[in-house]
C-alpha cells in the first residue's frame, strides 16, 4: 500500500478557523481570574500559554493570508464568519491586560492596545461594509450566530484595555475615548441581541448550529460589566467620567444582571444539543467561546464588587473562577487530544 500524500501547507491552513483567537481570550482572561483569587503560579501558567498560543495564531493567521488569500477574503465578506475574525481584537486586548495586571508590563499593555485598535476597525468595517452592501444575502437563520456579539466583545475589549492604561495616563482624551467605547458596545450588543433573540425564538433552531458560540450573548455583557467596573474605580481622576458615572453603575448593573440571566438558557441550549438531540460532545475550536464567558464574568464580577462596594456578592469570583478553570482544562485537553490524533477540524458554522 502506497503511503498516503502529504498535505501541502495551503492545504493545513486553507481550513483554519477565523475564531481561533478565542483560545487566547478564554486562557488570557482566566489568567487574570486566578490572579484575582492569588493563584499567582496559575496565573503565569496561564499567561505564558495565552502569550504562546497568540504567537502561534498570529503566524498560522499570516500563512493563511499568504497562501490563500481569496479563501481569507471569502471568510472575512461572510455573514456566517466574517465577525470570527474579531477574535483577534479582543485576544490581543485581554492579552495586553493580563501582561498588565499580573506581571505589570505596562509599556507592553500600551503597545498590544494599540495593535487591538489597529485591529479592531478594519476588521469589524470589512465584515460589515460586506454584509450590508452584499446582493445575495442569506435568511437570518443562516446568516446570523452567536459570532456577531464579538463586535461587542471587540469593541468592550478596547475599553477595558484603555481604561486600564488611563489608570497610568490621566488624560482626558483617553477618557473620552474609553467612554466612547464603552457606551458603542452596549448600542452594537442591544442592536445584536434583537436580531439574535428573534432568530432563536421564531425560526427553528437546528441542533448543529446551536454551538458554543451562543455563550458569546452572555460573554458580550459580561466584558460590559469589566469595561464599566474599570471606568467607575478611576472615575474621580476624570471630571467627565465624575459626570456619566451614575449612568455607568447603571449600565454595570443591568449588564452584570443581563449576563446572570443568559447562563441558564445557555446550559439548556447544551443539554437540548448534547443529551437530547444526541450531537456527540467532541472538541472543536468554538468551544473556547463557550470558555471565555465563564472567565469574563468571573472576573468582571470581581471588579464589579469593588467598584460598587458589593461585599455579599465577594464569595461568586471564586466560584465562577472555579468552574471556569475546570471549563478551560477540559477544553485543553480536548485539544491535545485531537491535535495528537490529528482530526482537527474546522467548526460547523
């Protein structure tokens, strides 16, 4: 029997998913999670393998821009796909606050901000630019999933990282930038989750679209909540931040509620999914989506109970950092597993 052809690389990359940069948000914020709850060994193991991942990702992303560009571009124009590729915003701002809160690089925070910012506007103005303009556009239950609240994330993902900095540079520009930020993403999550909500409750949903990607709905909040937690504890160093905080602790609130509410739906849609519907429960890289919510509102929970003064709700980050870690280490190993057993494949969606 003749041995079976190689795979050329424009092969290997040809099918490489645009949301992969979810395994860096999901590590990357769970880091900080376990330096929150002083983990502090957790916490490093955690960042060098976020830091190593992007590495990787960013490499394997270029290839993929190198040798198949028009499959690039047919991913990026996509309803379907084409907002995947803000992963890359929001791992390179968690990563750069990570770097910043565990081991206090804060000239490295500075410069993973302004690549997120390099990021985030060109991408998210690619995919949107192509999905409004477009002719033939799909129905909304093909057009549609979980991976449009990523121009949530993205967008609260600059804001966290930005209001973060200003804690090291006071200025009212920076301030107002952050706000900006801030407030976009709760306008792109309200015009998202419409769309969303209504695809999930009048149109049939079909068990192998309902993947993890839908945990981002409570994912977009939950980085609400960070981003808004962050600009209420330096609130007093900025006279227009003084004078939109009640507006910010209210938007907090409601986010942080808003997230607490989705967990529920969230498990159901598994259950339904893996137990009922019989989908076998595999790896497959979306799964990080499913990761990074339950760190993101453990770690927004922390912060939020300091900016508000919430002693009763201090005992929930521990918690949740708990189920997140087991989450994350479940999830790494389903990817040693299928990286060792070579069966990668890209994610159905």
């Amino acid at each position: 029997m003749s041995p079976a052809p190689k795979r050329s690389v424009a092969a290997v990359v040809v099918g490489f998913p645009p949301g992969y940069f979810a395994l860096v948000m999901a590590t990357g914020i769970i880091a900080t999670g376990a330096d929150q709850q002083g983990y502090r060994v957790v916490a490093e193991v955690l960042f060098v393998i976020a830091a190593v991942s992007y590495v990787v990702l960013v490499a394997r992303s270029l290839a993929r821009v190198a040798l198949v560009p028009r499959e690039v571009l047919g991913d990026l124009t996509s309803h379907a796909r084409g907002f995947a590729f803000l992963t890359a915003v929001a791992a390179t701002n968690v990563l750069g606050g990570s770097a910043a809160l565990i081991h206090g690089w804060w000239s490295t925070a500075w410069v993973m901000w302004w690549i997120g910012i390099a990021l985030w506007a060109p991408l998210l103005y690619a995919t949107l630019f192509a999905v409004v303009l477009r002719g033939d556009k799909p129905g909304l239950e093909a057009g549609i999933n979980g991976t449009w609240f990523l121009l949530t994330v993205s967008t609260e993902s600059v804001a966290v990282l930005g209001a973060l900095l200003f804690n090291h540079h006071r200025s009212e520009p920076l301030a107002f930038f952050v706000l900006a930020t801030f407030t976009l993403g709760v306008v792109l999550y309200l015009i998202i989750m419409t769309m969303v909500f209504l695809r999930w409750t009048f149109q049939e949903l079909e068990p192998t679209e309902a993947d993890p990607p839908a945990w981002i709905a409570a994912g977009a909040v939950a980085i609400t909540v960070l981003a808004g937690s962050t600009i209420l504890l330096d609130a007093d160093a900025s006279a227009q931040l003084r004078r939109v905080a009640p507006f910010v602790e209210g938007v907090v609130v409601l986010a942080w509620a808003t997230a607490t509410f989705w967990f529920p739906l969230m498990v159901a849609i598994g259950v339904w999914r893996h137990l009922i519907r019989r989908v076998p429960l595999r790896y497959y890289p979306s799964l990080w989506t499913m990761v990074f919510p339950l760190g993101m509102y453990g770690v927004a929970t922390f912060r939020m109970t300091r900016a508000l003064d919430l002693e009763f709700l201090q005992w929930l980050p521990s918690l949740t950092f708990a189920v997140a870690l087991s989450a994350w280490a479940a999830t790494a190993l389903g990817l040693v597993v299928a990286v060792t057993a070579g069966v990668l494949k890209r994610p159905e969606g």
